[in-house]
C-alpha cells in the first residue's frame, strides 16, 4: 500500500462520528471530491450520499460499493452543567465498557474535552439508547447537544503492518473503496472500460440500518444494480486478521445474493490465481500468496441483509477487524473471565485493505460482464463426465 493510501486510511478512520452526526466525514469526502472533476455527488431525501460519473458509462447495470460514514459513539444529550452532561450511546457495545470508562467530547471547533463516565441513567422514548452521565475534567461552556463524544483512546498509528485507529468500521472500507474507485477512474481515463461504478456512504448504520432503509424506501439504488456492501467484520480463528479480505456469503441474518458472491469469488480467484482455502489435496505451503477468503461472518449484520431484503442484487465484502466496535479483549469480556474490560483501538491489516482495494478494482472492470462461474463449470464438467454410472445395474 501507498503511503498516500496509509494517510488516507490514517485520516478517515480518526474523524469523530456518530449515527446521525456524520458532517465531519461527509465534509473530508466533500474535500477529496473537490479536485475530482469527472465525479458528482447527489444526496437522497436523508443524507445518504451518492458518487458518480459525469460521463456516459457503458449499458451494462450499475455496480454500487457502500459503506457507512457513522461508528459506534454518544452523542451529547443534556448538559447539567458546564462540567455534567448526559450522554447517549448510539452503537452495540457490552455494558461492561462503559464502567468509569474514560471519553472525549468533541465540540463544533473539533477541540477534545476529557471526562469520566459516573453513572448509568434511564433512557427516554425519544433517545432509545443507553444514557451516561460524563464529568469532564475542566467545564465546558461551549459544549451543546449538537456535539458527540467518544472512548478516549491513543492516536491512530500503523505498526506491524496494521492499522490500529478509532474508527475502522466502517471508515476503513470507505476509505478502501474510495481508493478503488480512483483506480477504476484511471482505468475509464485510460479507455480500458466505461463501468457504471458507483458509491454509497450511508448513515446511521449502527443504530439498525437506518441510512440503508431510508435509502431503499428512496429507490437510492436502482433496482437493476449490483450492490457490494463494505464491512468491517469481527475477526475470529477462522476468518483472521492477515487472511485477506472476505467475500462474506451472509450474516447472522441472512444469506446474500449466491450468484453475485459467487461472480466476486471467481474474481477473487482469478486474482489470487487458487482458492481461499487448500483442498484436501494441497498444503498450506501452495496456497497464493494473494490472499482472499470466503465466509458466513455470524457474528453480526450489515447492509447488504437491507438491500437484500429490498429484492436488490446484493451481497458483501468485508475486513476482518480486531477490537470490534472497540471492544478490547472482547473474546474475554463475553467469557466473564477479566473484569472492567477497557475500550481499545480497532484494527485491521493493511494487506488484507489492500486486498480489498484490488478486489473492488477488478469489480468494477469485470462485474458488469462476469466470469463464467466455476461451480456451474464444475457441475456441468461433472455431469458430462461421471452421468453413464446412472446406467449400471
């Protein structure tokens, strides 16, 4: 990877963000858009953002890449005092996180303010959420319930090869398939191909989908696209960290659409020149040195289960994460074997991000008219071959 890519991962990924406060990352994709040209950008009726070609592209059904621009975070609530705020979580984290735990609350001039959570409050109809009282160290008077607030965590750094940051999900993906897609820019600009890509950053994912919904109640997508949704998904044994990115066939409520995963496998392997994993017949040792993999990912839900449902086209590619939504020893936490666990960077690797980059350039070349499917192959071949064995006795 670029050290011109590293600082755009570095960046993104450090931008403070919630479900419904997602201004600031939407202002750095604003600024990356200035000195594009040859994109536009179109928001829906709920601020999920949309970018395209200026240029006629080629007849063939759009591909859409998604991510969402929020992370799990509070949002300022009520202010008790200029050192006393209450605040809502918006995002899935385990209770045990938020015991004294220590935050920052961001305000408008983007300066940080430190305090300490002290106690657990009642939720209200309006805000649904987990609420916090937060001391902060010095008061605050310009603080407001437009801010947000976040884990107090080291500054983002990359170090053997990962990424370790506040936000990789879903900042990481976004900032991947931003790469991408300059890739595929370069590639229409070159004449190589004129693929009708595209990219959605949706909102307020983390408190159930809510930018996704919105976007297909808009008919954001068209109803003929093919649809990756980028995640950033918990890393486990079997789908680790440095084992490349995921071409993700469902989530803990669904399975997505067999043959556009299967078309992004094939091209998955096609790079790689082998499969994700070693036949029964091969070693680890003859494995490709580009690696991919191909899984369930259980361990939580994304947007492609929303447009999926839609009746759209869709399925997903995903990072493995570490400290998912910033739960540092989280495998530990849900055995009840440490006490007050603490919050911790998320992190990724930047090969298995740099994966997914190439994987969403070959996408958006080759999606719109794809690879014959080995499995069809594969079944065919079999039939033709092994089909007489019916006729014995």
């Amino acid at each position: 990877m670029t050290k011109e890519h590293e600082q755009l991962l570095l960046e993104l990924t450090a931008i403070p963000t919630a479900a419904g406060r997602e201004g600031r990352v939407v202002s750095f994709i604003n600024d990356w858009l200035s000195d594009r040209d040859d994109i536009r950008m179109d928001a829906d009726p709920s601020g999920n953002l949309t970018v395209s070609f200026k240029e006629p592209s080629g007849n063939a059904a759009p591909i859409y890449f998604t991510a969402h621009l929020d992370h799990p975070a509070f949002v300022v609530e009520r202010i008790i005092a200029p050192a006393t705020l209450e605040l809502a979580f918006r995002g899935g984290v385990m209770d045990d996180y938020f015991n004294d735990a220590r935050v920052e609350v961001i305000i408008h001039d983007d300066s940080s303010h430190p305090g300490t959570l002290i106690e657990k409050t009642e939720p209200t109809t309006e805000s649904p959420y987990k609420h916090y009282i937060c001391e902060l160290d010095e008061p605050c008077e310009s603080v407001t319930t437009q801010d947000i607030a976040r884990w107090l965590l080291p500054k983002p750094e990359i170090k053997d090869g990962q990424i370790h940051t506040v936000a990789c999900d879903d900042l990481a993906a976004a900032a991947c398939m931003m790469i991408a897609f300059d890739n595929i820019r370069a590639e229409r600009a070159e004449g190589k191909h004129k693929a009708d890509v595209r990219l959605l950053f949706t909102r307020a994912e983390e408190v159930g989908f809510i930018g996704a919904l919105a976007a297909v109640r808009h008919n954001t997508i068209p109803n003929d696209a093919k649809v990756i949704a980028l995640e950033n998904s918990r890393a486990f044994p079997e789908a680790p960290i440095g084992g490349g990115p995921i071409v993700r066939v469902g989530d803990r409520l669904t399975i997505f659409s067999p043959r556009l995963t299967d078309d992004i496998a094939r091209i998955a392997e096609d790079i790689a020149g082998g499969p994700a994993t070693p036949k029964a017949s091969q070693k680890q040792a003859d494995m490709p040195k580009w690696k991919w993999q191909r899984k369930l990912m259980a361990g939580g839900a994304c947007e492609a289960t929303v447009f999926c449902h839609a009746g759209l086209d869709a399925t997903c590619v995903c990072l493995p994460l570490g400290n998912y939504h910033n739960m540092a020893n989280l495998d530990e936490a849900q055995a009840g074997t440490i006490e007050n666990p603490k919050p911790g960077r998320e992190y990724v690797s930047l090969d298995d991000a740099q994966g997914m980059i190439d994987l969403l350039t070959a996408c958006g070349s080759r999606l719109p008219d794809p690879p014959k499917s080995k499995t069809s192959q594969r079944l065919e071949d079999l039939w033709q071959q092994r089909r007489l064995i019916l006729e014995e006795n």
